[in-house]
C-alpha cells in the first residue's frame, strides 16, 4: 500500500467508528465534529511519523505528540484534555473491534489546570440591566423587549445559551411557568420560571409576529429575519444592550448562567438542587461552577457533623 492509501485506511477506521457514535450512542453534530478534529490530529502526527497503522501508537509516541501541543500553547490545557478524552474513547473502539490490543490513552494523564472561577455581576447590576427602560425608535423597542426576555429566561432559569436558543413555543409553559429544554448528553430537564422572565416572554411573544414569517420554524426566539436566534446573535445581542444601558461589565450568557447559580447558592445554600438546575452531571463541577466558599462548608461541617460541634 502507498502512503496514500495507508492514510485513507487509517481515516476510515475513524469514520466507521464515528458513524457508531452517531447511530448507537446518537452523539450530536457538535460532539461528533469536536471528535473529528481531536482524532484527526493524531492522525495527521501517525501518518507524518511513517506510521500506517492506529496500532503503532505507543505512549512514547502519544508524549512526543502530546508534548508539543502544552509547550508551545498550541492548545490549551482544557483543550488537550478533551483531545486525550476523544483519543481515548476512539481506542476504546478500535479495541472493542479488534483493531488495537491495549488503549495507549488510557492511563496518560496531564497536569490539570486550576480552574478559572469567572465574575459575577452585582444583583443591583443586573436589576438595573434588565430594568432598564425600552428605547424610543419602534424597532428597537422591539428588539429590547425580544433581548430583555432572552436575559430575563437566562437568569431566570440558568440555561446555557444553546439550551435557550433551541427552546420552541410548545417547550415553555407560561401557565406553570416552567420550560423544558435539552442539555448535554442529549438529556431533557425541566426548569422553573420566574415571574419576572414570565413578564417579559409574555411581552416578546404580543411582538413575535412582526418578526414571523412564512418559513419560521415554532422557536420561542427568532431574529429580524423570522429564523431561529442564534447562539452568536444571542451573544451579540446581549453586548449591544449592556452598552446601550451602560452596564461596565462585559455582558455574555454564561456570565447570567453562572449568576442565577451564584445568587442561588447564596440565598438557599443548597448545592443539590442547583446542580439539578444547571444541568450538572458531577456535584463538584457545581461547587467550583458557583465558588462556593470554603467559610460556608467549614460552617456547615461544625453545625453538621456529630464530631465536630463545638461544646
């Protein structure tokens, strides 16, 4: 076989193993093209080795290809992480199949980074941002009254923007005032919603008809064109009101997500329910998620644990 050939042999197991992920396990779009560019990476470092089998790939050959990519920043940490994740489960597979005797990917681990605990905006902040008075000009009215929903549901209900942008009309129940949505994994959960965001959809949808159109879908949100409000239209949205109501912070959807969390927690300081309301498969992603402060748990242990009561 030509190098050629050995190149396209190789990138047919990926394929294959590819499309079982998409038919047996219904990985999203999304997931599978983050796949796609992890594993044909390595791909490209075996091939450029002279290597024309996945089998070829020893842990000798994974530092030299990992190495290079924390060294020079090529990738950020995060990022090589979920690229060894992505190799890992590729020879998983390729195991499973047949192809490889041993997972070289299955113990190799990199020095986790400690975690960034993003800002939290003020709640008077945020009151004065989404209690900001609509601007004059028709239009834009409308689309305040559109954008001023979207924040409201975000920190409302704490949904990830791409949870928020896939919401339809049948999804959100105005009388119970609760909105399903489909998270990570593909895993449906059903969320509160408060009077506040229910006030403000109730004012969006008396306007959505002037933004519907033949062609529009049944989505909760549409853009000036009468399509689906996309995540990058949601992000720009939300910094053009920022600015335009002066709030000093940079605004983005996360930054809502992770203050529903935040003021919470604060508030009711039970950890459990809001890893139910963020969609958190691991506890501890919500504890780093929302910083929960260590003066808090000490205070809780002392109160809590029968050994630890002070006399």
């Amino acid at each position: 076989m030509t190098g050629v050939e050995h190149a396209d042999a190789l990138e047919g197991l990926m394929s294959a193993w590819l499309r079982g992920m998409q038919t047996q396990q219904q990985a999203s779009t999304h997931t599978l093209a983050a796949y796609r560019r992890d594993v044909s990476k390595l791909l490209h470092y075996l091939t450029q080795a002279g290597c024309t089998d996945w089998a070829e790939l020893d842990r000798e050959r994974l530092t030299r290809f990992i190495g290079p990519l924390l060294g020079t920043n090529a990738l950020l940490p995060s990022s090589v992480q979920r690229l060894l994740s992505s190799v890992r489960s590729f020879y998983d597979w390729l195991a499973a199949e047949g192809h490889v005797s041993h997972n070289p990917a299955a113990h190799f681990r990199i020095k986790r980074p400690p975690r960034e605990l993003p800002k939290v905006m003020d709640v008077d902040l945020i009151n004065a941002l989404l209690d900001a008075p609509a601007p004059e000009e028709p239009e834009a009215a409308r689309r305040w009254k559109r954008d001023r929903a979207v924040m409201e549901l975000l920190y409302s209900s704490g949904l990830r923007v791409s949870e928020l942008g896939h919401i339809r009309r049948p999804d959100y129940d105005a009388s119970a005032g609760l909105v399903t949505v489909l998270g990570k994994g593909r895993k449906t959960r059903v969320n509160p919603v408060g009077r506040k965001a229910r006030e403000a959809i109730a004012e969006w949808m008396e306007v959505r008809p002037h933004y519907a159109r033949e062609h529009s879908e049944n989505w909760l949100f549409l853009n000036t064109r009468g399509d689906r409000l996309g995540e990058r239209s949601i992000q720009r949205a939300l910094e053009e009101q920022a600015l335009r109501v002066g709030i000093p912070q940079h605004l983005h959807p996360h930054l809502l997500r992770h203050c529903f969390a935040s003021h919470l927690l604060e508030s009711s300081q039970d950890l459990r329910a809001v890893q139910e309301l963020l969609g958190h498969a691991s506890i501890s992603t919500t504890q780093i998620y929302t910083h929960l402060d260590f003066g808090h748990l000490s205070r809780v242990y002392e109160q809590a644990h029968p050994r630890a009561k002070k006399e």
